[in-house]
C-alpha cells in the first residue's frame, strides 16, 4: 500500500480559504499513492478555540467540497483530516453543544466513505470539552490496498488526543483493524508523548499505526511535527521532521498478519476472557 502523509504546516497569517487551496494541491499532488492523510483541524486551526464557531462547517461545506475534489482528480483515497463539524439541521449533542470534531475520509470517486466524530475532547474542560460534543462511535472501513495486492485493509479513525485511551485501539482491534489512521494536531511540548504513544498502540495490537500532525505555530501554540509510520513490530518505517513534510511510504500490510501468526502475543489476552465470566454470574 502505498501512503502519502501530509503534514501541513500553518500559522495565523494564512487566510483558511488560502490554506484549503494549497492543501488540496498537495493532496492531487500525491496522485499514485493509494490513500493520503492530512491533520486533525488544519482548517480552522487546531488551537484557534476563538474561530471555530464562525469556520464550523456541515460535512458536505466548502473544506469538504475541495477534499472530495482533490481526491477524485488524483484518484485516491483521503482522510482529509477533520473539520469542525455543524450539522445542517442545527442539531445538537446530548450536552446541548453544535460543534463536533469530525474526519471526513474521501473514496477515490470523491464521494464520502466515512466520517468519525472524535470520542475523547482535549482540554480538561475548556477548548473542546467546553465547545464540542464527544462522538460516541468507532469508525472502520475497507481501504484499497495497492492493485497487486487484489485486497483491502480494515482501517480504523481515531483523533490526537483519542492515542493516551488504549481502550479505544482494543475495541477497534476487536472490530477487525489492522491500520490505525490517527490525524493530529499536537503540541511540541509533549511531542515525545506523541511518539511513544504511537508506537505503543502498533505494539500492542500489532497494527500498522499512520500518525500525521501538524506542523507550525497557530494561535499561540507551537505544534510537534514528527508524523509517522510505525509498523506492528514497533519499527518506524518512517519519521517526519518538525516541518511542513511529505512522508511517502510503501506498507506491506500482509506483515500484520505474518507478524500476529510468528509472535501470537494476541492470543494470550486474558481480560475479555474474565470480563465474560463477570457477566455470566
């Protein structure tokens, strides 16, 4: 599978509707790359708390049109990153709130192949727990592998701050992921953060992890950089700088499944088994 990883670098000079043009550039860029991810929030900001209500958008407004777009002419698959979601309809969450933290991925045809609402909101009570609602549902889809393969690869979404809640990669496990797609806009003062819990998650549940942050420094906030792409056994087939970069890769996906059947560490998982004999009492 051949993946391409953008980590866009922004600040607050560039106008959004600017950003969303040069961003679908290097996305029709990538064309030959079977799927092309972007980070958490590149358009509104992932820090710009103050701009999201006026840059919140439906999942078919404007950054979505020139992603669907982008995709359809390069012919690939786009996790375009996420947006700040508000419904057409005006509906809002059990909390009250509009807002969500929502990924749109594109299928090559442009059409919408998936959105994923981000279940846990960063910011211990202000920033997204205080503006978004939580999504409340995991997300998985069949990604194209590349044509020589003749298969396709269950692909799991997750969002930034979702990688410190190994749970949630447990039950994506259980639902059939062998890729872990997780866009991000985290901070270089806890960037080793971001590393290690990365490769922790491939680790764990011997998965192909695909992490792409953000690069730059917007509203007040320097971002970390170091997108990447870790492998079920823990090594990084590749590694981002701190700066706008293109990471582009070639994944052999069948290595999840050799791996999990050379080293059955999976196997051995005891908890599901008591949870089951708790509820059976």
């Amino acid at each position: 599978m051949r993946i391409a990883v953008i980590q866009l670098g922004y600040d607050d000079r560039e106008p959004v509707a600017e950003r969303v043009t040069r961003a679908a550039d290097i996305v029709r860029a990538q064309a030959g790359h079977d799927l092309v991810v972007l980070p958490e929030l590149w358009a509104p900001g992932g820090f710009s708390y103050r701009r999201w209500e006026e840059r919140a958008e439906p999942v078919d407004g404007p950054v979505a049109s020139e992603m669907s777009a982008a995709a359809r002419d390069a012919g690939l698959m786009l996790h375009a990153g996420s947006i700040v979601e508000r419904p057409v309809n005006g509906a809002s969450g059990p909390e009250g709130k509009h807002l969500w933290n929502t990924s749109l991925l594109f299928a090559a045809d442009g059409s919408l192949a998936a959105t994923y609402r981000k279940i846990h909101r960063f910011g211990f009570g202000q920033g997204e727990p205080l503006l978004m609602e939580a999504g409340d549902a995991l997300s998985l889809l069949d990604v194209p592998d590349s044509p020589a393969s003749g298969g396709a690869v269950r692909a799991a979404l997750s969002t930034c701050y979702d990688l410190r809640f190994p749970e949630l990669y447990r039950a994506q496990l259980d639902a059939g992921a062998t890729l872990f797609v997780i866009p991000a806009a985290w901070p270089a003062a806890r960037v080793r953060h971001w590393t290690l819990l990365a490769h922790a998650r491939a680790i764990e549940n011997q998965c192909v992890v695909v992490a792409c942050n953000t690069a730059g420094t917007h509203a007040g906030v320097e971002m970390g950089g170091h997108s990447q792409v870790v492998l079920p056994t823990g090594d990084v087939l590749a590694m981002a700088g701190s700066d706008e970069q293109v990471l582009s890769v070639e994944v052999d996906m069948s290595l999840v499944g050799d791996y999990r059947t050379s080293f059955p560490v999976l196997r051995d998982r005891r908890l599901p088994l008591l949870r089951d004999r708790r509820e059976a009492r």
